[in-house]
C-alpha cells in the first residue's frame, strides 16, 4: 500500500470511527437521562392497576396484568443500565480506533508532500482534517467525559477512596453510658452443648448447627443454639428454635407490647439476643454507636459510641436513605458483640460496652452503602465484602481482630450476607453475588464450588435446608443447588422472586417474600408452587421460622403469620402501627421487631 493509499484509509476510518462515537456518546446520555427519569416502582399505570385492585382484590386477571407490568417495567430498566455500561466501552473503542487512524494518517502525511491537483474527494477529506478534526475529538471526549461522569464517576465519588494517608479520630476511644441494670458476668462460663432438639417444632437438624467454642473470658451463660445471635438467627438461616411465640398484638392500642422505645441513632440493622441482652447499632453521618437494652425491660444498660479507629482518608461517604450507615446486623457469642457500619469500621465490644478491638477494613466501594451482616463461626467472625471495586471473604480472629484468611471472590458487589451450612457432616460459609453462589471452607476459606446463576444487584442471602442450598434475586431466578464437585442444579423457577427478604427453608417447605407483596411457599426439593399470598405493601424484611410458624413482616409494619405447612393457613396478621423493612428476632415468648422510629417487643 502507498503512503497516499493509507492516508485515504486512514482518514476515512478516523472518520467512521468518530462518527460511530459520537453516537454512542449521544444513545448512552439519551439512555441515561430515560433511566434517571423512569422509576419501574413509580409507574402511574402500575400505580392505577393497584388503586383498582384495592378495590378488587379477588381479581386473578387484574393480579397477573400487575405483575406482568411490574416485570417488564423492570427489565427495562435493567435493560438500560446494561446498555450504558456497554455503550461506555464501545464508545472508548471507537476513540481508540480513532486516535490510531489520526497518528497513522499525520504520520503518512508528513512522509510525502501532497499534489495541488488531487482529486476533489482526497482534497475534501484532507481540509476537513485540517479545519474539523480537532473539533470532532474534542465533542467525542467531551461527551465521553459527561457520560461516563453520569454512568460511572458517581460511585466512586461516593465511596471512591482519593488518598492512602490514615486520619486518626482523636476523640477518646471509649464512651460508655450506663442505664438501667447491671450486666452480671463474674465467672467465665463455655458455650456448653446443646441438649435441646432445634428440629423440635421445624426440620434442622442439630449438626446443621455451629457450636462456638469456649474462649477465655468473661461471658454470659447461655448455648448458641439456642440465641438469636446474628442475622436471621443462628447461622444466619432464618430459623429459630424458640416457643410460645404470640401472634396476636397491636401497636396502636398497646395490645400485647410489652415495651416500645426508640433507638437515639437510626439505623437498619435487624435485633440480636442473647438471653436477656438485645443489640442494634445505630449511625449516622458523624456517630456511630452500638447499644444494648435489657430485653425483659427495654431499658438502655450501655451505649458504646464508636472512635478512635484509624480511617484511609477519601472522599465523604454517601449511602443512600433506603440503607444508611448502619445496616449490617450485629453478631454476638456470648463473649464479645460485633458490629461493622458502612464506614467500613468493625468493633467488638464486651457484654459491659467495653472495647475489645476495633479496626477499619477499608470504606466499602458500595454506591447505596454496605450492609452484608456479620456471622460467627467458632472463634471466627465472617465477613462478606462483596464491592464495585472487588470481591473478598474474609476471617477475623474474635479475640483479637486479626485476620486468619482472606480469600479473593471473581464475583461484583453484593449486599446479601453470609451463611453457615453443615453439608455432608462439615460446615461451609455460602455466600451470593452476581454472578455465582459458592462454599467456602471456614478453616482456609478455599472455594470448595460454585455456580454461576445470578444476575442483577443481589440483596437476598441464601437458605438451606436438607442438602440443598436456596439462592434468588428479583429479575434473575430462584435456584435449588446441590453442593458438591461438581454442584448441581436441581431446580429453577422465575415465577416470585425477591428483591431484599432472603429465602427461609424448612421441613420440605422453601418461603419467598417479594419486595411487590407476595408471600409464597414452594415445594423445596421440586420447586412446586404449593400457595402465594397477597399483601399491601412489600416485604423487605426476611421471613423467619419459629414455633412451627413462617412469620412475613411487611413495609407497613404488618406481620403476615402462616402455618408451616403446605397448604395455606394464615394464623393472624397483627399491626406494628409503623413501618418496618429490619428481620425481626425471637426470644423465648417474645418477638423483637425494629420499625422505622421504635425498637418494640412482642409478648402475650
């Protein structure tokens, strides 16, 4: 090929490629300006669809137009974003190509000197080139500048982290606030072994529960199995052994409320229990504490305000108001409580308020705010660290905060938390993110499996029950897995799918709760439909087991309460009196539940 043959390849590919950018450039501003102004959840036809099945509520037809409505609504969104991320790399290809075509063309140019009497199409590229190339790499990079700020910039400067100096907090490290009772622990007692059947009223065997072991400190008496000590309850399955739960209360009458308080700091986080000592964490944008209450009283006993840690320096942290700074749930053993906030600052505290050790373990890249809870696994605390900019497991000693294992996961952001399953007699953490579920050995942290079987923002943590594991996300499916090398997958289903609540199994029964109102129950080993119920708000609260009852907290603050069986049978549906989204927690006769604005317990 001549130097002129190429100049004329050249200058026509710069040219296709620019123009082929600069419509990328235009589709992806188009795109997002349609995806900032489209809400699926605000849709006035879906909106008029529900007014009228408030009227109508028996109206199958008018609940299937809804949902279908409500899907395609949503896919389209996710359509969108999905077509943003890719036109930013075509429209970074095209640039490229560009820019190379430029340099190859200037630099064929400068080889040879150029006839007056070129042909008219060679001469009109070649002024253009002259007068309007800059100008068109100039709009390219200017659009490409705007929109990958609009697409991608807002995350990182959220949660972006522009420094690696550490900024130490100078206040004093420790605060406590006494109130109410004194915390008796005089002698160190072990966690001792359980005696109690945990199948006794639902389908867990004991071995699929996790016995800490004992540590030398002073404790509360008490077995794990038999507490409600993290999210979800013992090993974060949704399931609590616990009886004599109510189902009948009245938060505006008072009506079987045995206290109400309210919590000083906001927060999501679910209620933990160890005997009589309740925990929630509160934050917001300068505090951040955790407190502990007398559960037979409601009583404050401590308030420990967290300072002191040292923190990487960056840009200020911008959780969204529908997670806030204190989402995760708090996990406890009976020795020490664990609480993480969306600063990314972990701190263990004794059952005085007393700190045990605290540390940052780095701002979580999480543009709505990190809340995958804590899990305990002998004198291991679990953490799933799932954020845009990577995905980690990690396993800290409780004692001393040091890390045993950190194991790296090729998997995107996620807000589901951990699970501990006993699988073929040995325990594994099981952890969900997009794109895949996995089990992790809790001694090393090996990946012992995977299956890549989600998609979307993944928020629901996973279930188990009699050997298989339970994962869904809204928009993506419910699957059945059967762990193992290789895993398999048993069963899927699109049919209600949650968006928050995590699935809870048991006695052959899978329970789904839907951020659009409908309970379901499935048959877990087919993934049969066995009923479905409809309520007037969605659940972000995760169902829970307790008692040989599946218990459903709605937005409203409506607690839907079914039999555990595989016909439906609704037990009550008693009112908070205002809104809740946390899981609630059981203790023996009574149910914690966190709404919007007070911290209550339930007791007949």
């Amino acid at each position: 090929m001549t130097e002129r043959e190429k100049q004329i390849v050249a200058i026509r590919t710069a040219w296709i490629a620019g123009v082929f950018s600069l419509i990328v450039a235009i589709i992806m501003l188009l795109n997002f300006w349609q995806l900032k102004t489209t809400d699926p959840l605000e849709s006035e036809a879906l909106k008029a669809l529900v007014e009228r099945l408030q009227d109508d509520n028996t109206n199958e037809a008018l609940k299937v137009e809804i949902r279908n409505l409500d899907l395609m609504s949503r896919n389209a969104f996710f359509t969108k974003q999905w077509q943003i991320e890719s036109g930013a790399w075509l429209l970074i290809a095209g640039i490229v190509i560009m820019v190379i075509s430029l340099r190859i063309y200037y630099s064929s140019r400068a080889l040879i000197s150029i006839p007056q009497s070129q042909e008219s199409s060679l001469d009109m590229e070649l002024m253009v080139s002259r007068r309007w190339i800059l100008y068109t790499i100039s709009i390219l990079f200017g659009a490409a500048l705007i929109a990958s700020y609009l697409t991608k910039d807002h995350l990182s400067d959220t949660y972006g982290i522009t420094e690696t100096t550490v900024v130490k907090d100078e206040v004093p490290v420790q605060q406590i606030v006494p109130a109410g009772t004194e915390v008796n622990s005089e002698s160190a007692i072990t966690i001792q072994e359980a005696t109690t059947d945990v199948a006794s009223t639902v389908d867990v065997p004991v071995e699929n529960v996790t016995t800490l072991p004992a540590e030398p400190a002073k404790t509360v008496v008490a077995d794990y199995r038999q507490q409600f000590p993290s999210f979800r309850g013992p090993n974060g399955l949704g399931i609590s052994p616990h009886k004599n739960i109510p189902i009948a209360w009245d938060g505006a009458s008072g009506n079987n409320i045995l206290w109400k308080i309210k919590v000083p700091l906001h927060g999501f986080n679910s209620p933990v229990v160890w005997e009589n000592y309740l925990f929630v964490t509160g934050a917001d944008k300068s505090n951040q504490s955790v407190y502990c209450y007398d559960g037979l009283t409601g009583k404050l006993i401590w308030e420990h305000k967290i300072s002191g840690i040292e923190r990487p320096a960056g840009k200020p942290i911008k959780p969204t108001e529908e997670t806030g700074y204190a989402a995760p749930t708090v996990a406890t053993d009976g020795i020490g409580i664990y609480a993480i906030f969306a600063t990314g600052d972990l701190v263990s505290v004794d059952f005085q308020g007393n700190r045990r050790w605290a540390k940052n373990i780095g701002i979580p890249d999480n543009h709505y705010g990190h809340s995958s809870s804590l899990l305990l696994w002998k004198n291991r605390l679990i953490i799933q660290f799932d954020t845009n900019s990577a995905g980690k497991l990690l396993a800290l000693n409780t004692s001393d905060g040091s890390q045993v294992w950190e194991t790296a996961r090729a998997s995107k952001i996620s807000w589901a938390s951990p699970i501990i399953a006993n699988i073929g007699g040995s325990d594994q953490i099981v952890l969900s993110a997009t794109p895949k579920v996995a089990g992790y050995d809790p001694e090393t942290g090996k990946e012992l499996w995977s299956v890549d079987c989600l998609s979307g923002e993944v928020g629901p943590s996973p279930a188990y029950s009699n050997g298989l594991i339970f994962a869904a996300n809204e928009y993506a499916k419910l699957v059945a897995i059967k762990p193992g090398s290789p895993p398999q997958t048993v069963w899927e289903s699109n049919e209600y799918l949650p968006d928050v609540a995590s699935p809870v199994a048991a006695n052959g029964l899978l329970f789904i709760a839907t951020s659009y109102g409908v309970a379901a129950c499935f048959d877990a080993a087919s993934g049969e439909l066995l009923w479905e119920h409809e309520s007037q708000a969605g659940f972000y609260a995760s169902p829970v087991m307790a008692d040989g009852k599946a218990f459903f907290l709605n937005m409203d603050g409506k607690m839907s309460i079914f039999s555990i069986a595989r016909e439906k049978v609704l037990l009550g549906e008693p009112e908070l009196g205002e809104g809740a989204v946390s899981t609630p927690a059981f203790s023996n006769g009574k149910i914690f539940l966190r709404g919007y604005n007070h911290l209550f317990c339930v007791g007949n």
